[in-house]
C-alpha cells in the first residue's frame, strides 16, 4: 500500500548474541551446548540464522572444534561489550532500588595488580556483599579501549588524556625509579640514592613500546633536558622486565610499586628520578577512568570512591 512504511525489525536477537559468543569462548558447539543446557541443533540453527542475517560466516567449523573467522572476530570483540551492558541496564534498574549491587569490571594496569588486587577484593567483598567484582589486567591504552567498548566499568590509568566519551578522576601522583639489579650489598635498602635525568640517559634500558604511559612521561621528561633513552629491549611485561634486569646489564624505569612483594625484591634497587633544578621527583598521573556515556549507580560510585581511598593507601610515594 502506497505511504506504508513497513516496521523494522532489529537484525539479531540478544539470544543470537549469547549463543555466538558462548561458542565463540568455548570453541565447539558441544561444549557451549551443554554450558547453555540447550540442544545442540537449536544452538546451531540460532548461530547459522546469525550469520545468514550479516550475509558472512562467523566460524570455520573442522572436526575438532570452531574457530572464529575474522568477520566473528569483530562481532565478539562488540558482542561481549553488549551482553555486559544489559547486565548493567538490569542492573542500574535494580539500583534504582537505592542497593549497591550488581557486577563491577575494574581494569587495572600491570604494575600495580599485585599490590592492589587482595586489598581491593577484601574491601569489596566487606562494603558490597550483595555485589559481583571482576579485575581485568591491560595497560593504559587497552583498559580505555574496553571501558568504550562497555567491557568494563572502570579503569586506573596512567597519564590519561582526555576525551569526550571519558571522565577522568585524578588520584595522586607515583614517582618513577630506575630500577636496577643489586649488587653485592644485599642489606642496603631497596630505595637508593637520587639519579638525574642524565644518568637514566646513560643507562641501556628494558622498557614497554610507545604508547605505554611510563615509556610517553619519560621520554618527555628527557626530551625537554635535550636526551634521549637508550632502549636496549622493548618488553609490555613488568615480571619480564624484572627478569631481564636481574640477568642482563640492563635497567628499567617503573614505579615503586611494580618491586613490591615481588618474589626476588632484595635483588633491586630503586633509585627517585631528579628533574632537575630543584623540581620534584619524576612522577606519573594516575587517573580512575568511567564513561561519561553510562549511567553511575550507586554500585559504581561507591566502588570509585572506594577504590580512590584504597590506591592513595597503598601507592602514595613515600616522603623524601
């Protein structure tokens, strides 16, 4: 009929979605079958009506399993971002209740990890009994990444910059150190004495690729003294960067917390970076981020407020 504008469907259904990515993580359409308690057939109908609908396959199926194509690459990377924000649209509703509860996804970098996660999960599980907490490990970079993509709920950065879709809290402060392998005298304490700019210059160092926040600062902080680091190895790992330190006449520049409760600390030296005429020790910002495109229940904003307390707690620099 002239002027008869058909109604438009959505082109998936979230249960297309689940099952994709339920298979996807799994590998095989048996095991997410029985994980799902869904018959293997009607599993398999869903994924194939999924893949008709985007007119591509999103798996090459072999005798042993699935393995995603590059177009069900892209859909899981969003698909896993979808699932988790209808969990939070259930949840905000909940929220709405006035009860902090729900699941919360904080990414956290690398180098503090160890010295946050327990403290973090005990504080968590005391103030949010009702509550579900996952802790993802990504660098800078990845955690922003997937707090856009609704992956997470809320990152610790370093050195953010700012963006439109991104609220940005700043915490404090972490001095940088050149670490370094100890040599005879084990006694002596783990942090040393002040090096300038010009001595870090000296050094062959072990450092993670641009554009991790730690490599970014340092290189600012020389180029504007006219140096340049000498990189000897570009590694993302700090347990790897620690090993090649110890093994190798290599030096590396981390935070203080990167050596704490590490297996072999005794093994190091930290050593504050000067800036120079009389200006304050080498440190890195380190920032909460939240999306600024999502709702805040109250899940969410207390855990950020708590999450404040505990990283001033545990990682303030030490005075002098």
């Amino acid at each position: 009929m002239a002027g008869c504008v058909k109604p438009h469907n959505p082109w998936v259904d979230f249960k297309q979605i689940a099952y994709f990515v339920q298979v996807a993580e799994l590998g095989s359409f048996t095991r997410a079958s029985t994980v799902l308690k869904v018959a293997q057939p009607a599993l398999s109908r869903q994924v194939r009506a999924l893949e008709v609908e985007l007119h591509q396959p999103l798996f090459d199926r072999n005798g042993r399993g699935v393995t995603l194509t590059p177009a069900g690459q892209t859909l899981l990377a969003h698909g896993r971002g979808i699932l988790q924000q209808l969990e939070r649209a259930r949840q905000d509703l909940l929220d709405q209740r006035g009860t902090a509860s729900g699941l919360l996804s904080i990414g956290l970098p690398p180098s503090i990890g160890r010295t946050l996660t327990a403290p973090l999960v005990e504080a968590f599980r005391g103030r949010f009994p009702k509550a579900t907490l996952t802790m993802v490990e990504g660098l800078s970079t990845y955690t922003l990444e997937w707090l856009l993509q609704g992956r997470i709920d809320c990152a610790v950065v370093y050195n953010a910059t700012p963006l439109a879709a991104i609220d940005l809290r700043p915490v404090l402060q972490e001095r940088l150190y050149l670490v370094s392998a100890r040599g005879p005298r084990r006694g002596a304490a783990l942090v040393g004495r002040m090096v300038s700019l010009a001595e870090v210059a000296a050094r062959e160092l072990v450092i993670p690729s641009r554009p991790h926040a730690i490599r970014m600062r340092l290189e600012t902080a020389l180029a504007e003294a006219g140096l340049k680091p000498r990189v000897g190895l570009e590694i993302e790992s700090v347990p790897a960067i620690l090993d090649l330190v110890q093994r190798h006449p290599l030096h590396a520049v981390l935070s203080l917390n990167a050596l704490r409760g590490h297996e072999r600390e005794a093994a190091y030296t930290a050593q504050p970076i000067g800036t120079g005429e009389g200006g304050p020790p080498l440190a890195t910002g380190l920032w909460i981020a939240t999306s600024s495109q999502r709702p805040r229940g109250p899940l969410l904003e207390q855990a950020v407020e708590l999450l404040a307390d505990l990283l001033i707690e545990r990682l303030a620099s030490p005075a002098g």
